[in-house]
C-alpha cells in the first residue's frame, strides 16, 4: 500500500475535533493506535520540537480526523489501518524528539479506555 500525501490533511487538525475523534473509535482503534495519536498530540505542544516536525505531526493528526481517507475508517478490522501507519511513518520521524513524559502521560490517558492486558500491546509500538 502507498503512503497517502497526509500533508493535504493538515487543515483538518483541530484539537477538539483530535479528542472527539479518539474518544469516539478508541476502544475500535486499539491501544496501539491510541498511544501513538496521544503521544504525536502531546509532542504537538512541546517547545523542543522543529516547525518542520510540528507540520508532520498536524499533517498525520489531520489525517486521522479526516473521514475522507485512503480506507474509509468505517469499514470493520482494516479501516483504521491506514491511520495507525500515518501515525507510526510520522511518529518514526520524530521519535528522537520525544520526551519519556510525553510517553508516560499518553500511556496514562491508556487507562480511560484500555486495561492492562490491551495496554501491554504498547511496548511493541516502535
């Protein structure tokens, strides 16, 4: 599969409509998904992080909101699959700027939808 010019979806980032969106498919998406989407949002906010990095990140957050994506996210067991490899091709990029804070506070936000078996999946994300 191709990656999918995520950058045109940088104008559908908001952070509202970024917790809606998770809060609304985080128990579909998996944990994996979720961690990954936290910790680019929660990287978003850092003031270590290049305009260049920041962009990637709004491009791929963008593009998870976004209804209208490479597969569609309704449709069962693979439509989220192209979110999660936007995320990890963009979280790869940036993961020497990621503060071991902003991985404990986006494992933490884990416990509103997951338990600790599905929290596990996390260790192999990267």
């Amino acid at each position: 599969m191709e990656m999918p010019d995520f950058m045109n979806y940088a104008n559908k980032f908001s952070s509202s409509e970024f917790v809606e969106k998770i809060s609304r498919i985080a128990k579909r998406a998996g944990a994996k998904l979720v961690y990954a989407a936290f910790i680019l949002f929660y990287t978003l906010q850092s003031d270590k992080v290049s305009a260049k990095d920041k962009a990637l990140i709004i491009g791929a957050l963008g593009y998870m909101i976004s209804p209208l994506d490479a597969i569609p996210d309704a449709i069962p067991i693979v439509g989220l699959s192209d979110d999660l490899g936007v995320l990890l091709f963009v979280l790869k990029k940036v993961w020497g700027d990621v503060d071991p804070e902003i991985k404990a506070k986006a494992k933490e936000k884990l416990s509103k939808w997951f338990d600790d078996d599905e929290i596990s999946e996390i260790d192999d994300l990267i």
